[in-house]
C-alpha cells in the first residue's frame, strides 16, 4: 500500500463514510482508492467539481453527523482555506489531508513542507486553529489518520494530516493496528431532523453586539484544552545532546538517519520531532534550551517551523537552520554535513544565524 | 453588427506555407489529440493570436521548465480561472488600443481541458461569456483528468472506465451521462458556439476562422482523443475522432446568434458500438449484464442527434 492509500483505508477503518475529493497529483491515490472502497463499506464517495465544492460537501456532511474527510495537495487546499475557516467557525469535526507539494503558485508536484504556515497559522481568515498532525512514517500515516478522526469529534473541529508528496507516495510495511473506539460525546448537535426535539442550528455567522467575540473566547478556549491536553512529540538521544536537530515530518526522517549516523561517529546529536503542529510543543523544547545545548531546524521550505522553534526557546539558546525549497528533497548526508557544520559554528562569525 | 470580412478559401498549399507556432518539442504523449487542434486552430488564424491555457496536460507539457512549444504570446495562471486570465489580458488590450498604444489586430483564444472547462473553469467562462469579452474560448475535450492519472470528469460519457469511477463487480464504470456543454454554452447566447472535430480539418478550421471575425465572447469544443484515458491504439486519434462524427456521438454543428446549423451530417449514421468497441475504457460495456448501457448510450445520442436536427436550419 502507498502512503495515501494507508490513510484512505485507515479512514474507512476508523468509521470515514463520506469522503469528497478532486483530482490533484501527489494525492490521487486517496480519491481513486476511495472510488472503490468507499462504497464497498456502505459510505459515500463523490468526485466534486472543484476543490471548494468538495470542502463544502463535507461541510454538510459533517453537520448531518458523519465522519467525513477530504484531501487535496497544496494548491488545493488554498481552494479549500475558505471551507476549512467555516468548518472551524461552525465548529464541524472533519478530516483533512494534505499531501504537500512544492509551491508557491502551481509549483512542481514532489514532496514539499512549504504549507506550514498554512496549517498551522490558520491559513483561511479569522482566528481559528487546525488539529495537525504531521506523519513521518506509513505506521503514523495510519495511527494518526484514526486518531485525527477522534480528537475531530472530541473537539468539534476540523483536524488536518499535513503529510507531502514523499510519504504519500511510499510503499513500506506497517501494522494495521485495528481501530479502537474511545469514549466519544454523544454528537448531540447535528442536524438529523427535528421530530420530537427541538430545533438546533450549525452556523458561523454572529451579528449581535459581542456575540462574535463570546463566540471567538469560546473557541480560544477550545485551543487552550488543545494546547494542554493534545501536544505529541518524539525525541532520539535527547538528554545528553549537544546539538539537537528539530524536524517533523518527512525532513525528520532524513535527519534521523544522519542523527544516527553522526551518534554512531561519536557525535552528541539529538533529534526532537514534534508530531503535532498545532498544539506546537513548545514547553517541551523551551526545557530543553541552556546555554551549551544548540538547536538546528532543518525542514523542506525557506524557514517556517523555525519561527515557532525560535519562539519556543526564547533566546535561551542559539537556533539554526537548514532548508531546502521548492521540492526539493535532501540527503542524509547532506544533512549531516550541515549538523557537522553547526556543531563547529561560530556566532561571531556568521552575518546571521541561517544557514541555508 | 460589423459586416464579417470574407476571407480567403483554405487550400493545403495555403497552410503549407504558414508557420508553425506550436512547435515540436512538446512533451504531450504520441497520439494525443490536444496539439492537433492548437496547430490547427493557430494555422486557421490571420491575426496574431494571444493564447491562454488553464492546468493540464497542454499545459504542463508544453512548458516544461526553461522550455516552451509556443511561439506566441501564452499564459498560464491556475486551473479555476483560465476564461478570467484572458478577459484581463484582452480587457487590458482594449485600453491600450483606446489609448492608441497598441494598433494591430490582436485575437484572445483559449485551450482547455474539460476537467478546467466543464467542471472547475465553468463558473469563470460563463462570467467571461456574460460579460462580453472579445475572446474564443477553446476546450480540448478528452472526457477525463488525463493530466492526474484520468480521474473521471463531467465530460466523461457514460460507462465509461476512469480511475475514480472504476469497474468492479457492482459498478460498470461511470454512472452518469456527460455534460452537454456546448448546449449549456450556446445558452448564454452568445454570438458563436460551435462543436468541432480534428477529423474533419477543414469544418474546424473554417469554424475558428469565422468565429474569429466575429466580435464578442465565442465558444468552441472540439473532441481530442486521448490513447492513454481512452485505452486506444496511438494512431487512432483520427479514426476515433471520425467515428465520433459518424456515429453522431459528436455531432459538428453551429450555433450563430441563436440559428443552429448542422456542419457536416454523416451519409450513413454508424451505431454506436463502432465508437465504443475500439476504447478499452469500455470494454466491460460488452460484457452480457452490461448490454443496457450500451442500449442506453445508444438512445442518448439518437435522443440528442434528433434534438439538434429538429432545432437545426434546414
């Protein structure tokens, strides 16, 4: 199974029966997977006419109660930014992949990390926060995939897979743990008729005085329980590094193979990789900043996740990075190269403290 | 209305001597349908052509990285929105020629594929088309997103076997009829919509010649056979195009200012299973329990083939 097809199976597994899609390479494996399976577990399966009308399918999928998804790659999910924001404001669990390409404008169609700001910032207008998750191999592919679908109900609102072209298109084994289902509350709010109860109402339009503010307090709130509860990381070698590398998704992959290597050289290397980037772990790595312990970000854009890095150390320690743009994707040994040359760096030296 | 300039007759000779502005080079698949009719479409043309495409696989192939097979003016902007690209592009043309800074006769054309024509790009053609740009917009129809792996599109006909409307046990390919855009077109009322084939070479021709001279938004759709999407033989663009043609599944007809007029009507109408038996997207069609599609399809085109002649000048 390819990556995409892993999350389109483990979506249907964990109870997706709506998914609305459209055609855009390095996702068509979702869509033509669900063509057929979709059907085959008694869901729906529509190609949509364009990418806003899918997102909005979902959108009335998901206020009739349904575990619905959509997935799109880059430009498509900008197409989307509109619906996910509504989504977001009318407080609609969904699921929604991204399998990242290169950009900006139509860009290249290979691997890419350049939506990280999308994802995570909000992308679409207003003060909203996504759930996301980045995968950094086909087993997380899987787990995340259900447990997007959860936290989505928990917290009525929409969660996306922000994964790239690379992993998407991967072939390598897993174990397709079954799924699980956790104590959920009860969907007491979603549109199924109202015959023998009152009426409710799914909207994102607040027009009296203050109501939009309570509205926004309401969900910030939301994002602080996010914040709290739902920040996911993993780390190799941390405790005695001297230089820990941070990175997620596929980057992390490729830095864990040069971290390995680099360990095995004797050097005091770490890696710290967070998986979910919105809540960003920030407490984690600001524990983690002294004066002797130096940070590389190291992703596959001109310097995003860096940003939230930066902000999470405080100046406690020095941050570096290293990005490749575009699509382009780099070497183990490449990475490896520039870990060597941050150990060595000297600040006073440097104009700045990227290297790229 | 400004008289229509007569214009001289096509002859092989003719073109012979014209350049060539879509050059070799491209990287679209042997056989494909879509460069034939942007060569055919720029050698029919007298003025200087401005030409605009949405995504896909015109697109993409013919502007791989520094390289580029167009010797004219192109544009590019998204999938969505190629009808807007090009009403800003000739809404900026206007200005120039009010202000005398530009003074050649310059013609706005568009080259689609269905996916950005009949599904994602409609809303910005019939905007464009409302609104009255002086422009032909021209779509490349290959029944399917060819460019992303022929996911189905609302161009596809019926039955037939796509990536997101696959054959199975229970489902017999797509299951819907295709979209009649060149009616939904000719219903904005605009001054030329017209259907054409690259079988029949002189009839589209003749057909961008006149819409050319004609001021105001044009339409035209014109069947591009695709081997890959189709599951065809690489040479048979040309003979599927014809039977197409043949078997009144794309009938060449025009519509000029309301009055629908029949281009080219076959001596002998085939049945539609000489269209269908070539393409291995339909091959599931003949096996015994899917009989009924092809009867269907069948009652389609003849329901549709009567409507036009009906409706059609004498």
């Amino acid at each position: 199974m390819k990556g995409n097809e892993v999350i389109a199976e483990a979506a249907i597994q964990a109870g997706c029966r709506f998914y609305a899609g459209y055609p855009i390479t390095p996702q068509n494996e979702i869509p033509e997977y669900m063509s057929w399976r979709m059907p085959e577990a008694g869901g729906v399966f529509i190609q949509a006419e364009s990418e806003l009308a899918a997102i909005n399918m979902v959108y009335g999928a998901a206020a009739a109660g349904t575990r619905a998804m959509t997935s799109s790659s880059s430009p498509g999910i900008s197409l989307k930014t509109e619906g996910i924001s509504y989504l977001a404001g009318a407080e609609l669990p969904a699921v929604i992949v991204n399998v990242q390409r290169g950009g900006p404008g139509l860009g290249n169609i290979s691997g890419s990390q350049a939506d990280y700001f999308q994802a995570v910032k909000g992308g679409g207008h207003g003060d909203y926060k996504l759930l996301v998750y980045a995968p950094f191999n086909l087993q997380e592919m899987w787990d995340l995939t259900m447990l997007a679908f959860d936290k989505a109900d928990e917290y009525r609102n929409p969660v996306m897979i922000l994964t790239d072209g690379v992993i998407g298109q991967m072939i390598e084994p897993l174990y397709p743990t079954p799924y699980v289902r956790p104590e959920l509350p009860e969907k007491d709010w979603i549109l199924d008729g109202c015959k023998n109860r009152e009426p409710r109402m799914i909207k994102s339009l607040y027009m009296g005085e203050g109501e939009l503010e309570m509205r926004n307090l309401i969900l910030q709130r939301k994002y602080e329980k996010m914040r709290e509860k739902e920040v996911k990381f993993v780390g190799y070698h941390v405790e005695d590094s001297e230089v820990l590398v941070v990175a997620f998704g596929i980057a992390a992959r490729i830095a864990l193979s040069s971290v390995r290597r680099l360990r095995r050289d004797g050097f005091k290397v770490g890696l710290f990789r967070p998986v979910t980037l919105f809540p960003f772990p920030e407490k984690e790595l600001s524990m983690l900043a002294e004066e002797n312990r130096r940070f590389i970000t190291i992703e596959m854009n001109a310097g995003q996740m860096v940003e939230d890095v930066k902000l999470a150390i405080n100046g406690k320690s020095k941050v570096l990075f290293y990005g490749r743009p575009g699509g382009s994707i780099f070497t183990p040994e490449e990475v490896q190269e520039k870990i060597q040359q941050s150990l060595n760096y000297q600040p006073h030296l440097a104009k700045t403290n990227l290297i790229l | 209305m400004a008289p229509v300039r007569t214009l001289p007759v096509l002859t092989l000779k003719e073109l012979s001597k014209k350049e060539d502005l879509f050059t070799h080079g491209h990287r679209l698949c042997s056989g494909c349908g879509a460069p034939i009719v942007v060569k055919m479409v720029l050698f029919a043309s007298d003025h200087p052509v401005v030409a605009c495409s949405s995504t896909g696989c015109l697109e993409v192939s013919s502007c791989i990285s520094q390289h580029t097979a167009w010797k004219i003016p192109w544009i590019h902007s998204a999938f969505e929105n190629a009808a807007a690209t090009v009403a800003g592009v000739e809404s900026m043309y206007r200005v120039l020629k009010k202000k005398h800074r530009i003074n050649k006769e310059i013609k706005f054309v568009t080259f689609c594929g269905d996916g950005g024509t009949y599904d994602i790009g409609l809303q910005s053609l019939s905007g464009a088309m409302e609104r009255g740009h002086d422009m032909l917009y021209i779509c490349y129809d290959n029944g399917a997103y060819m460019n992303t792996g022929i996911q189905r599109s609302s161009a596809t006909p019926l039955g037939a076997d796509t990536t997101t409307s696959p054959v199975g046990s229970v489902i017999p390919g797509k299951t819907q009829q295709r979209k009649n855009l060149t009616r939904i077109m000719a219903a904005h009322d605009i001054p030329y919509v017209a259907q054409a084939s690259i079988s029949h070479w002189l009839d589209l021709m003749k057909k961008v010649r006149k819409a050319l001279e004609i001021k105001g938004p044009k339409f035209m759709n014109i069947l591009s056979p695709c081997n890959r999407g189709w599951r065809s033989r690489t040479d048979d663009a040309i003979l599927l195009s014809r039977l197409a043609v043949d078997t009144c599944y794309w009938p060449l007809y025009e519509v000029e200012n309301g009055a629908i007029r029949i281009t080219f009507k076959p001596k002998e109408k085939k049945p539609i299973v000489d269209f269908l038996k070539p393409q291995g997207r339909f091959k599931h069609l003949f096996r015994p329990e899917n009989e009924w599609i092809i009867k269907k399809f069948q009652e389609d085109v003849d329901r549709e083939w009567e409507r036009l002649q009906k409706e059609a000048l004498p």
